[in-house]
C-alpha cells in the first residue's frame, strides 16, 4: 500500500495528496469505530481504497467527484486484472462503506456506489477432514519437541472450539474457564462470545501450560495473558499457524489442500452430521448471519448423496 501511496503522491499536487491522506486516516477510524470491523477487514477495505484511488488519479478523476460509471470502470479493471470474484466482492463492499462514509461526512453530497453490483461469487464448498485425518495430524505432532505440546493444544483448540486464526492466537489465560469447561473468543468486529471446551482440548491446553510456565522468564512485556506463544515469549502469527498446520498435514501424509481454516469448517460439518442445531453452530462460529452457517447443509446433503449412493442397494451394480 505504500507504493500505491507514493504513486498518488507524485501524480497529484501535494495539497490534494494532504487531504487524500487526512481523509484516509479518518476512514480507517470509521471502520474501526463506527463499523466495528475486524483488524484484517479494515486493512483490506483500506488497500482496496487505496487502488481504486490510485486508479482515479491515474485516469484524472477527483475521488470526490466520481460517477457510477467510473466505479463499475474501476470494477472492470479488477476484473481484467484477474482479481478473483471474491476479492471484487470485497472491493464493491469497501468502495460502498468509503463513499457511504464520505455522504456521512458531507464531503459529498449523492452516493455514487449505491447502486454497485456485488460480483457473484457462487457457492463454495469448504475442504472438510474426516475425524481419523485430524487424529493422524495430532499424531504427526512430536511430542519430544519443544513445541510439540504447544502445537497440539493449538491443533486441538482449533478444531474442538471452530476458532478463526485471529482467534486462536488472541486468545487470552483470563479467558478460559476450565471449571466450566468455557472459552470466551473475541471474533469479527471485537464480538465477544463463550465456545465449550472439550475435555481433550482441557487437557491439551493444561499440558502446554506446564511448559509455559517454564518459560515464564521468557515472555516479553504485554504478552503475559497470551495463551500461545512462540519461543520467545511472543503471540503467535497467522502465518506461523498456516506454517504448523500445512506441516502436520505433510507429515500425516494428507494430500488435500488445507489450512488452519479446514479444521474450523471440520468442526462445523462435524457437529451438524451429528445431528447439532444449526442455530447452536451459528452461536459457536461467531456467525453474524445464519445464511454464512447454512453453507454447511450443503455438505452435509453431499454427505448424505455419498452415503446413499455407496450403500443403498438400488445404486449397487448387480
């Protein structure tokens, strides 16, 4: 985004440039406080902004004064770009809140993204592991390694709890109530909600909590209520997480294409093949909408086409 910044900055006059800047840092505090959006999202709905705004001063349009046309011009742009349909999504959603945000502040006087198309994205079936391919990464995890203990309560943590990424590595010790067998997860938007620990995960997290405390000498000023940390004495990163679940999964021979983010979607397929409320799923996720849970019907109907077609005798071959 700096690049895109310096760009602006030596196409446009240095006054101009000054009020793009301003104008920009108070969007970022609108998302933050008025939308109560996600760390990730505002910096996604900034970068977004910052293209399209890059690609107006490339073309000799003030921000200002854009129409409808040049919007749905930017969008084509991005599509020829070879965005994907979700990224332009995304972009659709961050161009309507940054001239929603501009009508607020009357900087200008009619929304010109208003009547902005979201591109379809279409229906995107998740990658789900089955329960013995996440018992064969737990597996993988070597136990005799300094982290290995860490690493399996953060498997486990993930999967028993359907936690995003951003999630596990926020959470905090004064947050877990292992008497109650509760977690409390701050999500999307710093929504706040309590997801049941399973007896596993308890213990998982208690095991790593004796090798914590024998790094306490270790753990850096301001990560103390951390409950994951690196070597260190730092949070973890996203990244790192990404990093130990492709591993694992590498070394439990598992060829699917997967992420931290499967073991979520695992946890989901798997509570709803059991027969959980899809109402109770929604309240652990950390769904604002039941419409995100229900993609998860959809797996399961496959599930069930699958069963019926391997077992029912009128689809054997005789």
């Amino acid at each position: 985004m700096k690049n895109e910044e310096l760009r602006m900055k030596n196409n446009l006059t240095a006054s101009a440039y000054s009020s793009f800047s301003i104008l920009h840092s108070s969007f970022k505090n609108y998302l933050q406080l008025e939308k109560s959006l996600s760390k990730n999202t505002i910096m996604a709905y900034t970068r977004d902004v910052s293209k399209l705004l890059a690609y107006f001063s490339d073309k000799g349009i003030d921000g200002k004064q854009a129409s409808f046309d040049n919007l749905t011009a930017f969008i084509q742009y991005l599509s020829e770009a070879d965005n994907s349909p979700r990224s332009r999504a995304r972009a659709v959603s961050a161009i309507r809140c940054f001239y929603e945000y501009l009508v607020l502040e009357k900087e200008i006087a009619a929304d010109p993204a208003e009547l902005l198309e979201t591109p379809k994205i279409g229906l995107h079936l998740p990658q789900v592991l089955s329960l013995s391919e996440i018992d064969r990464i737990i597996a993988a995890i070597d136990l005799s390694h300094p982290q290995g203990q860490r690493n399996r309560a953060i498997v486990e943590t993930l999967y028993s709890c359907g936690l995003r990424v951003s999630e596990l590595t926020d959470l905090r010790l004064s947050n877990i109530y292992f008497d109650e067998q509760f977690v409390k997860v701050t999500g999307k938007g710093s929504k706040q909600r309590l997801v049941p620990l399973s007896k596993t995960a308890i213990r998982e997290i208690k095991n790593w909590l004796i090798d914590r405390n024998a790094m306490r000498e270790r753990i850096k000023k301001g990560n103390e209520d951390f409950l994951f940390l690196n070597r260190n004495g730092s949070r973890l990163t996203r990244a790192m997480i990404f990093h130990l679940i492709k591993e694992y999964a590498a070394l439990a021979e598992i060829t699917k294409d997967i992420s931290p983010h499967t073991l979520r979607h695992s946890f989901a397929t798997h509570l709803l093949e059991g027969g959980a409320n899809l109402r109770a799923i929604q309240e652990m996720l950390g769904h604002e909408s039941i419409l995100t849970t229900e993609i998860y019907t959809h797996i399961d109907v496959n599930y069930l086409r699958d069963t019926i077609t391997q077992f029912h005798p009128r689809n054997r071959k005789t």
